[in-house]
C-alpha cells in the first residue's frame, strides 16, 4: 500500500517479483498481533516438522515390542526409566514413539482428504456455478442429496466391506465430504461472474476452463483456505473415531485412534496409554483450530473492520480519559 | 405450501431410495454374505440351502425388485444375529438413541444460548475471551476420548457415576455430556457471533434508547432475530447425531441405542440388520430436515417455503 507508484513497466514487474515475500512478511506482522494464532502456526509446523523426522526424533521402532518391560509407566514415576519417557504399552512398545509416529498418520490422512474432497468440490462448485442451467441443477440437487444421507453409518459399512485401510479411509472421507467446497465455491463463483472483469473475459473471448481458473479461483483463495483448515481439523478427529471404533487404520501401522482403543482395556491400571495420545490428537486439532480462527479473521474484511472499530473506541477512551484528568488536576488546588 | 410438501417429499424419496440402494449394491456386490456368514467348515450343500433360504442364489436384479417390495412393507427379513425381525430389533433401539440425544442436545441448548449472549454483550472482555477459548478447546477434543476421561474420573475416581449401560437416570448422565460438549461448543461459537451482529443493529439502539428492559430487548427482540442460524445449527447437530454420530458415545458408554446395533451389526456381518438401521436412519434424516423447514417458517414468518 506504502509502495511509490511505478511509472514504468519494468519497476513494476521487479516489485511484483517480490510481491509473495512482501505478503509473507505481511502475514508474520498480522501473525504478532495475535497471539492465539501464533502459537497454532508454532504448534503446527512442529507438528509437520515431527511427523516428517519422525523415524529420526523417536527413540524406538513404534512395533517393537518388548515382553520384559510391559505396561511401564512414565519416567516421573518411581518404577519409571528414561529408556522409555511416557512408559510402555500391554505389547511394551514405546508410547512417546508410538505418538510420534502418529503424527503421521493423522497429518497424512487429513492432507490428503482435504485435497481430493477439496480438489472434487471446488472443481463441481465452478462448473456449477459458471455453467449454470442443467449442469447446475443436477450438481446441486446431487450435493443436496448427499447432504441428506446418513455419511457416517454408510462409511461404517463400506470400511467393513471393502477392508479398512489407509487408502479407504482416505477414500470414503473424501466421498463424504467434498459437498461443503462444492456449495461454498457455487455461492461464490455465482457472485464473481457478474463482475465487470469477468464479463470483459468473456468479451475478449477467453474459453470457459481459462476463465474459470486463471479469472475465478484466485478470488476464492482465502475462503476456501480458511474452509479447508477447518475441515482438515474436522478430518483430524474423524480418522481418529474412526481408527477408534476399529474402521480405519489397521494394528501393524499407528495412530492415535488406534492407540487409544488399545489402551482403553488397560484403562484402569495404566492412564498414559489412554491419555497420551488423546492429548496429541487434542493438541492437534486445537492448534489447527486457533490458526483457522486467526486466518478468519485476517481475510475477512468486516471482521477486521470490526476489530479496527473495538481498537479505535479504546484509544478513544483513553484520550478522554486524559482529557478529564486533565481538566479535574487544575481544579484541585 | 403444498408445492412446497410435494417437493419436499419427492427429495426425501429420492434420498432414502439412494442410500438404500447404495447399502444393497455395496452388501450384494462387494462381500459374499454366505462366506462371511458361515463357518468355514460348512459343506457346499449347507452354503447353497442358506443361499436358497436368503434368496441370494437368483440373479441380481430379481433380488432388488424383491428387496423393494419388502422395503414398502417395512419388511427387512430376520436378523441373521438374533434371529428375529430387524425392524423389531431398530424399533427396540431407536428411542435409547433418541433419548441420549435429546438429553445430550438439550443440555448444549440450555448452556450455550445464556453463555453465548453473556459472551456478545462485551466481545473481547474476559468472560468473551475464556467462552472462545473453551469453546475451541470442545472443539478439538475427541469425543471418544472425551468419554472414556469421564469414565475415569467420575466412575472410577470418584464412584460417584456408574461406568457404562443403562438403568437408573444416572445412568444417561455422562453419555448425554459427552454428547453435548462438542454440540455446546459449536453452538455457543455461533450463539456468541450471530448475537454480536444482531446487537449492533439499530433497533437494538432504539429499543434501549426508548427506555425497554435489559432482558427484553436482548432475550426477546435480539435472540429470535438471531435464532435463525442457531436453529439450523441445533437441527443439523440432531440429524448428525441420529444419522450415525452417536455411535462413537454408545460404543464408550455401551449405551444400546441404534449406533451401538449398528457397529455390532457390521462387526457380525449381519446384512439384513444393518439395511434396516441404515434404511431408518435415512429416514430419520430426512423427516427432521422436513420438520425443521417448518420450523423456520414459524420463527421468521417472511421466509417464503419454495
């Protein structure tokens, strides 16, 4: 915004090639402002940072087990050892370990759910949207349907039918919900293809794939980032129920789902098999949550308004505040 | 009016008609019931007299105008685990479901609407601040985890609650609250930000300017003006919850509703009972999403049904 203006073209093309790392920087002041939000951003990329160096960080293998040394508990306790931090499972394996590698599982099953549904939707969305008639009728009475079926008990039962795995879960939590993207990306598209711009695509003769996604989708990047966020949270906890009820990731692979089912038999004796990784999982959505939280606030602009509003009444406040004082000090004497 | 109730039933067919042909296609085509449903070491004449006995030996189609023909009758055949009728076995256990619930929900309503209007009334205060945060924590709990933490603290820790099953009305005590955290989470979230908007408004202005009570114009004029989202949100937290969300509590709490038959069912193979569950299921569905159309029309009497 501070920016001179450019009288000539190739000042102008220099400043733009640096125009993502000025955002950049943008977003790490937004990001200082607000504190919750930062520490979701810190929180996630050490997640990420944990679940991809996770065979380096963890300090045994997640499967092997360890007969000798079942059910130890964490090393604060007096049977404790430092050999095994956060104790030992019924099988002896290692739960800090296995936590880490939870992370991945977790991470991997919510990014790629969110991009096939999210890639599906959005991609329905546009060409309900832009097209309009037929194809927009049938998109939407589709999705209107879809919204009406009983997705979880149907996810149930194709998870048991065709085998629960990774890739199933990660398949039948796409079919399950890419409508969300689909709606919003309409709503959307159906009130940008009216601008002037759009039209003066259409004008010059631009085909619709081009207008669509070189003159529509860059319009919705911040809604629908700030969508998928949420849902990856959403995802998130669904593996994990999932994995819970013993649907979705199977024993020889972990996940934090998976290990608390494990260590719900053991419940009453051993706490840390429960509750560890029912912290991670916590942790992770709540860390997802905060920066989805901060991210809606920052790209919507009634909200910043908003805050503008609040922060302007309290400087104000203050200023009148001086004022009276000011007024009431000469009096006194 | 009754375009609109024609239409609305024609979408609500089409909706039960899809799942349940989804759950046949799915259950015929891509197991083979007879395999699972048998011990292994059954002779070939025993798997062909069982198929005869479920009608799995005709051809495929055949089968499907059979299964529709019972599905208007409502008659989904026997349970192959309990041996009797699978609609008597969801009759049995829909309204445990229903009542968990009802419980569940209603106790988020009545905390979240109090708090969520105490949040609005000075956003960005303290009592806002630690309502957002909470209501993010909620968020981002595991439900099952969520439950099993209950178990331990109020029925072994403490032993003032019992563990699991059903019986006295303690007994729906941590179910119903692991249920409604999540719920009262996402509704004070909304309760909080749709009644921040609506007490900004100007009529809200004038209402105190003319001198109205406090509680009238932010209880009465305020909240039904934003009751709108908060009613779509209480609806759509009742079909998730009958639609199947519920199994994870039932399976904590072992509460015998119709998530818990649901789960045993597809633990056991038992095709027939799960078409039923999934079949009343749908049609829960869609009846909420019919009467909660209604609903609105009756808040917001502008609204024009189409």
């Amino acid at each position: 915004m501070t920016q001179p203006r450019t009288d000539t073209l190739e000042q102008a093309l220099a400043q733009n090639r640096f125009e993502w790392w000025d955002s950049l920087q943008e977003l790490g002041r937004e990001l200082k402002r607000d504190k919750p939000g930062l520490i979701g951003v810190i929180l996630i990329t050490s997640l990420v940072l944990m679940a991809v160096f996770a065979p380096y960080i963890a300090p045994h293998d997640p499967a092997a087990q360890d007969l000798t040394a079942r059910l130890a508990p964490p090393v604060w306790y007096d049977k404790g050892t430092w050999n095994h931090i956060l104790g030992t499972d019924h099988l002896g394996r290692d739960v800090l370990s296995r936590t880490i590698h939870g992370a991945r599982v977790s991470l991997w099953v919510g990014a790629a759910v969110v991009l096939c549904a999210g890639g599906f939707g959005v991609v329905m969305g546009l060409m309900a949207g832009y097209l309009g008639g037929r194809t927009d009728a049938f998109i939407m009475r589709w999705i209107d349907t879809q919204v009406a079926f009983p997705g979880l008990l149907l996810a149930l039962i194709i998870l048991a039918v065709i085998g629960p795995s990774l890739t199933t879960v990660v398949v039948v939590l796409s079919l399950n919900g890419w409508m969300v993207y689909g709606r919003m990306t309409r709503s959307a598209v159906l009130s940008i293809r009216q601008s002037p711009y759009v039209e003066a695509a259409e004008v010059v003769g631009c085909r619709w794939p081009r207008i669509l996604f070189r003159h529509i989708l860059p319009n919705l990047t911040s809604p629908l980032l700030t969508l998928a966020i949420l849902e990856f949270a959403r995802i998130v906890l669904a593996e994990a129920a999932l994995s819970f009820l013993g649907l979705g990731i199977q024993p020889p692979a972990t996940s934090w789902g998976l290990d608390v089912a494990m260590g719900k038999n053991y419940m009453f004796m051993a706490w840390w098999l429960v509750t560890i990784p029912g912290c991670a999982i916590a942790v992770t959505v709540l860390a997802i949550n905060l920066v989805a939280s901060w991210l809606r606030l920052i790209s919507d602009p009634q909200e910043r308004e908003k805050q503008y509003a609040r922060h302007m009444a309290g400087v104000m406040r203050k200023k009148l505040h001086a004022v009276l004082e000011k007024e009431k000090t000469p009096e006194a004497p | 009016m009754g375009r609109f109730i024609y239409r609305r039933l024609v979408h609500g067919l089409i909706v039960i008609l899809g799942v349940t042909v989804i759950v046949f296609v799915v259950t015929r085509m891509v197991g083979d019931p007879v395999q699972v449903m048998l011990p292994l070491e059954s002779t070939p004449e025993q798997r062909a007299a069982f198929e005869q006995k479920l009608g799995l030996d005709r051809p495929i189609h055949i089968q499907f105008v059979e299964f529709m023909g019972n599905l208007v009758r409502l008659d989904f055949g026997e349970s192959l685990w309990q041996k009797r009728p699978a609609m008597d076995i969801v009759f049995e256990k829909l309204p445990m479901t229903i009542l968990l619930t009802a419980v569940g929900i209603g106790f988020a309503c009545v905390m979240a609407i109090p708090l969520g209007i105490i949040a609005a009334l000075r956003p960005g205060g303290w009592v806002d601040r630690v309502t957002v945060f909470g209501s993010l924590l909620g968020l981002s709990v595991p439900q099952f985890w969520l439950g099993l933490l209950f178990i331990v603290v109020f029925a072994v820790q403490f032993k003032i609650l019992p563990t699991s099953g059903t019986g006295t009305p303690s007994h729906i005590l941590l179910p119903a609250l692991t249920m409604g955290l999540p719920t009262l989470a996402r509704l004070v979230m909304l309760v909080r930000s749709s009644m921040i908007d609506e007490l900004n408004r100007q009529y809200v202005k004038t209402s105190f300017a003319k001198g109205l009570p406090f509680l009238r114009v932010v209880g009465l004029h305020a909240l039904r003006n934003a009751g709108l989202p908060i009613m779509t949100l209480v609806g759509w937290e009742v079909i998730r919850s009958l639609a199947g969300y519920s199994v994870v509590v039932e399976t904590v709490f072992a509460w015998p509703g119709i998530g818990l038959t649901a789960i045993q069912a597809i633990e056991r193979e038992d095709l027939i009972l799960i078409q039923a569950i999934v079949f009343t299921a749908a049609v829960c569905v869609v009846l909420i999403n019919i009467a909660m159309d209604f609903l609105y029309k009756l808040i917001d009497p502008r609204l024009k049904l189409t």
